[in-house]
C-alpha cells in the first residue's frame, strides 16, 4: 500500500467528509457513521455519508451521487471500505465497478470481519493512500468521531463517559436543598450530550434519590437514547419515571431461590411497562453486579456510547473498574464554602489528562481522558 501524501483537496474532502459524518453517529448506531466524499480533478461531484440501517453505506451513497463522473476519480473515506458481504455488499466491490481511480482513506477498520478493503482495492489495482499515520490529526478526528464503533470492536462494550456535577467543595447534592447541582446552561450541556449517545446510565441510588426521566428534553434530537439502570435486585419502583419502553435495566442473577422469586417477580412487572430486564453476573463477592459484564452486555443490545450520570457509588465503581472513556466534571464553582477539594481536577491519583475545559454561566466544565495506551 502506498504511503504517499495526500493533496490539499484531498484533505479538505476528508475533513468536510468527517464532519459530515459525526452527527449521524446516533441514528446510525452501532454501525459506524462514515464519510466519503468523490472527487472529480480535485472538485467533490457526489457526498455520502452511511444510511441508517437499512440503508447503503456512505461510499454506494455518494458514489450513486457522482454517476458516471466517479470513472476515474478519487473516493476519500473516512474509515477504510469494508470489503465484506454483511447486510450489503462490499464497499471496495462498489468502488472498483464504478471505476474509481484513487481511494484515500484515514482509519484501518479494526472490524475483524471487515477489515482488508484498502489491500483488496490495492489488488484491484486502485492506488490506495492510507491508513494514515496514528498521530495524524485528520486521523484523529475521523477516530473521535467513531469512538464509539471503535471501542466496541477493541473492548467489547460502548464507550463511557461518565459525568459528574459537584458544589466548589465537592459535594454531589446542592446543599441549598435545589433539585440540580449545576444551572441550566451545563444543564443544556448535558442535554446535548445525552442526544448524542445510545445510552443514559444511573444506579438504583440515583433512581430512587432524584427519579429522573434520562431523556432529552431542552434541545432537538434526533433520537432518543435508552435509559439504562443498573439495579442489583430490581428495586426500580414501577412509577418511576424511567419505567418506559425501551429502557433497560440491569440486575443480578439471584443465587437463592427466594430472591430469585422476588426479583423474577418484580422484573416481570417492569417488563410489561416496556423495560428490557437483563440478569448479569454478580459482581465481586456477591455484591451489585458485575460492571464490566453489564456494560458489555449493552454493546450486544447495539449501543456504542454511553453517557454514565449516576451517582457517587456507581460513579466510583466505574471508575475503578476501568470502564470510564472521559470524565466530564461540571463544578457550580460558586456553591459550597468549604475548602476547594480540587473540584476541577481528576480524581487523585489518576494520570488523566484535560481534553477541554471552558465554562456555561456559572459552572466550570472540565473534560477529562486517560492517558492513550502504550503503542
Ligand atoms: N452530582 C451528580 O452528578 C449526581 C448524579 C447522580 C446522582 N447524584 C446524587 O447521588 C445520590 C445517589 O448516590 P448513589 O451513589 O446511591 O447512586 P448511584 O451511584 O446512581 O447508584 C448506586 C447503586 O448502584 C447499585 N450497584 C449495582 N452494582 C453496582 C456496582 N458494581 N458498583 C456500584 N454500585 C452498584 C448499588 O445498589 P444495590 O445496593 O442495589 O446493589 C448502589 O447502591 C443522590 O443523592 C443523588 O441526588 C448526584
């Protein structure tokens, strides 16, 4: 495979491909929403980006868009074309019968079953550029825009980022006695966020302290996340407001036959409100579940991305469980007059590193990422 640079054109149509890509994740999911734009003498003549299932993916979309003009042209694509038979049919089959000349591409496609396509094209004789280097930062931002596709193929489960609000001294409630920790524009904030994974989780503390409803509310989605719940003995009450179709709630497999009743009991309760009830292993010394078996179980139910509100049990668990992707801490920097317990830093002793920080009215936003694996 060729390792030559890529034109000007070349890497504007992978930037305009990537970003064309990014809000379609959701809809899409757990497919990887790709991008892929043809260009014709260095001008895009047909954009695609992947079509909710169903649908074709995003080279066939914007290959049917360019027509004839794809004889000879150059396909960029954000992840490398599959050159599998799943649902349709290979993407490097489609480029080589439209007669496309050249296909850059930014990121391997890790998917064991699909990957091969940039070596199969080369085969075909097509003059393939990429992948491209690890620390290209076009490579980079295509990878973040299908971090969650790629953490499913790598660990098996969606990706986490865990949210955490606390007052200035770092108390999880508001001790003026409000509902919310934070204003409402890190409110917003996390609205936003939430419309833009397939899962919102708490724990049964969360469930049964605030009663939230986990949707998305203050700003237009596209679609609904599911609620996830992770409640050991299936205490979630049937009124609760999370008790919905499509939820989905997480509860250990009982050992005794007692709780075995009692749990299959309420479970069935749920489920005829719409909750999708899934028993997982215990976790650790018989106690809640076993976190890494929960959330993997979620990469089987399709969802790629999670966003983890819960509260400070869960939050640690998940944490200590290495199950947490970015942290995402919203400090109300003016609440609470004790000392600053370095609200707006990671947890102590962890080596993470701030991806971003800004702020919404009166609160902090700091976002947070472990360190990269060794390469
Ligand atoms: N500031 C914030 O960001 C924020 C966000 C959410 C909630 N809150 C506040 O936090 C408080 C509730 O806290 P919380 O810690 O009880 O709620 P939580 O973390 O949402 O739920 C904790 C519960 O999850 C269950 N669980 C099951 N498996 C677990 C595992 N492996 N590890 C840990 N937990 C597991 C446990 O219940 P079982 O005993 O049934 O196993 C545990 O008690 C409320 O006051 C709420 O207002 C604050």
């Amino acid at each position: 495979m060729t390792q030559r640079q890529l034109t000007v054109a070349e890497r504007a149509a992978l930037a305009r491909a990537s970003a064309a890509a990014a809000p379609h994740a959701t809809v899409v999911s757990p497919n990887p929403a790709v991008g892929c734009v043809v260009l014709r003498d260095g001008e895009p003549v047909g954009h695609g980006v992947t079509e909710p299932p169903p649908g074709a993916h995003a080279e066939v979309v914007a290959l049917r868009a360019a027509g004839g003009a794809a004889r000879g042209a150059t396909a960029v694509v954000t992840l490398e074309p599959c050159a599998h038979h799943g649902r349709t049919p290979p993407c490097t089959d489609a480029l080589v019968d439209a007669g496309v000349a050249r296909v850059v591409f930014a990121h391997p496609d890790p998917n064991p079953v699909a990957t091969g396509g940039g070596a199969r094209l080369a085969q075909a004789g097509v003059d393939v550029v990429g992948p491209l280097p690890a620390q290209d930062p076009y490579r980079g931002a295509v990878a973040a825009g299908l971090e969650g596709f790629l953490t499913v193929v790598r660990h098996g489960r969606p990706h986490v980022t865990l949210k955490l609000a606390r007052t200035a001294d770092g108390a999880v409630t508001n001790p003026t006695g409000e509902r919310w920790v934070t204003g409402p524009l890190a409110r917003r904030a996390v609205h936003r966020w939430r419309g833009a994974v397939d899962g919102v989780l708490v724990g049964i503390g969360t469930v049964l302290a605030d009663d939230p409803r986990l949707d998305v509310r203050e700003v237009p989605v596209g679609r609904q996340p599911r609620a996830v719940i992770i409640d050991t003995d299936v205490r979630t009450p049937v009124g609760a407001k999370v008790v919905r179709a499509g939820t989905v709630l997480l509860a250990a497999t009982p050992s005794g036959a007692g709780s075995r009743e009692r749990r299959r009991a309420r479970a069935a309760v749920l489920s005829q409100r719409g909750v999708e009830v899934r028993f997982v292993s215990p976790g650790p010394e018989g106690r809640g579940v076993d976190l890494p078996g929960a959330v993997g179980e979620l990469a089987g139910l399709g969802m790629v991305s999670l966003l983890a509100e819960p509260g400070p049990t869960l939050a640690d668990a998940l944490l200590g469980a290495d199950l947490v992707d970015r942290l995402v801490l919203h400090v109300a920097v003016g609440l609470g007059d004790g000392p600053l317990q370095g609200s707006l830093a990671p947890p102590p002793g962890t080596p993470w590193r701030t991806e971003r920080s800004g702020g919404a009215g009166t609160d902090a936003i700091v976002h947070l990422r472990p360190p990269p694996p060794p390469r």
